[in-house]
C-alpha cells in the first residue's frame, strides 16, 4: 500500500459528529474537525452542498488543512438536504420546493455551533459553490445575522433565468421550471438575486467566477456582484480569465485562488495573524 505524505499537522485536532435541529425538526448531521474543547470564539469555516445526490463525506482536505486547521481554526461539513448521505429520500427532500428547506438546514448548523458553545456568529465563514452558490447567497439575503463572512463560488443564484443559460435546463429536475407558474412560486423562495433587499445587515461577501465557466454562467455572480454594490453592501468580485467549472490551469493558480478566499475569510471573522499562532496546536516539537 502507498500513502500520500501529510501535508499539515493534525496534532491537537479531534473529530466530533453533531446533529442540528431544522425548521421543521428534521435532525441534520455535521462533522466538526478542530481543537479539542469550546472556546466560544472559534473561527469556523462552515461548508456546504445540498443537491444532485452528491453526498459530502469526511475527507483529507490539505488546502483548510493548511490554512485553517494547522492554524488553530475549526472546519465543519454540512450534511444537509439534498444530497444523498442518507438515501434517495435525504435528496429528495432537498430538491424543488425542498431546496429553501436544505437552506435552513445549514442555517441551524451555524446556529448550533453558537449554541453548543463553540463558536459566535461573527466568527463563521461559510463557504459554498456551484449548487451550493445558492445556498451561500441564500444565508446572506436569509440568515446574515448568523454568519461573520461569506465565500460563494461558481455560483448558480438567478433562479428565474437559470434554466435559459448554458446547461441550466438539465436542472429542471433539481430545481424545477420557473417558466411553470407553481415552479415559479417556490423558486422565487430562494432566488437569493430577487430577494435581496437594500437596508439590511449583510455580511461580507466574496462572489467568484470565471470567465469560461461553461457549466454556470459566470452572468449569474457577476449580477448580483453589481446588485448587492449598487445597494451599498460589502460585496467583492473576482473574475479570472481562466478556468471552466473550476479553478485555473494548473495546481499553482488553483493554490493561489484557494488562499485568496480564505484570506478574505479569515480577514474578515477577524482572524489576526497573531490570533493564528496563538490558537495552532503544537505537536510537541514546536
């Protein structure tokens, strides 16, 4: 057997699973990975998908490894509606209507995170991209007060015209056809880009795109980039020229986009650098 070399230090760090309650009292896994202990002012990054049966399991992740683990943080996955953790019934209940349901699941995640005494609001940076670019407005325009920033990426949010750009019509099923009069109805529940209001408390938000992304239309981030800078929030933009459906041409671009959004993150739950040296576990060796 071959094994590939560690890329960060796991020392100090614990593996815990939780459950949140939602709206509707359906139960909501989550995988909390972090220093042993609640200190009520861990910086969490929180990240989530909910859609397409795709199901997010615990996994070596050398990027928050790095940047966020080794450096004292807490990373939490999000077991929420939509995807298939738990069988055709846990996606479809977060599919069509269910979609805004898989929302709130991922709201009383960070809710329960404040509330098991592990972290503040203020303290948690969420993440999401793609499917999860709706999730991720959705908390902004939704549920800002739980959240201290905000990392969408390759984002679908227009849920009224998704279905006319690139391949937003084989979505349907997932989401179902705005065209349809009662499709509309609860599309419109969770098209972060007609809810966002002007006058309200929303988080920093960085939405990121590329310029060929050939799966979302890179038009979806860019409006509401515009949107929410014309209401007078703290919204960011990044368009690189390359990349698809993903980031940059090789491992060195994908690197450096990965550390532009968790600086943003981490920059803006105010996470010192000093903090950050403070908070990392040591091995012993240190």
């Amino acid at each position: 057997l071959k094994r590939a070399p560690c890329t960060f230090s796991a020392d100090g760090l614990a593996v815990t699973r939780h459950d949140a309650v939602s709206v509707d009292g359906e139960r909501i896994p989550y995988v909390q990975v972090g220093p042993a202990g609640e200190t009520g002012d861990a910086p969490v990054h929180l990240y989530g998908y909910g859609g397409f049966e795709f199901s997010l399991l615990p996994y070596y992740d050398s990027a928050i490894g790095k940047l966020w683990l080794e450096r004292g943080g807490t990373s939490v996955i999000a077991n929420i509606r939509g995807g298939s953790e738990f069988g055709t019934r846990w996606h479809d209940a977060g599919r069509r209507a269910g979609k805004r349901l898989s929302h709130d699941d991922f709201a009383a995640v960070a809710a329960h995170l404040v509330k098991r005494g592990v972290t503040r609001p203020s303290r948690i940076a969420a993440e999401g991209g793609s499917n999860g670019g709706i999730l991720i407005t959705n908390m902004l325009v939704r549920y800002p007060e739980r959240f201290g920033a905000l990392f969408c990426t390759l984002p679908l949010i227009d849920m009224r015209r998704f279905s006319k750009l690139l391949a937003g019509a084989s979505w349907i099923a997932e989401y179902g056809d705005p065209d349809k009069p009662d499709d509309w109805a609860f599309l419109q529940t969770y098209s972060a880009y007609h809810l966002a209001q002007p006058g309200k408390c929303y988080p920093p938000i960085l939405l990121a795109t590329t310029r060929k992304d050939d799966r979302v239309h890179p038009g979806h981030a860019r409006k509401m980039a515009a949107k929410l800078q014309a209401m007078g929030y703290e919204a960011y933009f990044y368009e690189p020229p390359t990349g698809g459906h993903g980031y940059g041409k090789d491992n060195k671009e994908r690197a450096a986009f990965t550390t532009l959004g968790y600086t943003f993150l981490r920059t803006k739950i105010e996470w010192s650098v000093d903090e950050c040296s403070q908070l990392r576990p040591t091995n012993g060796h240190d």
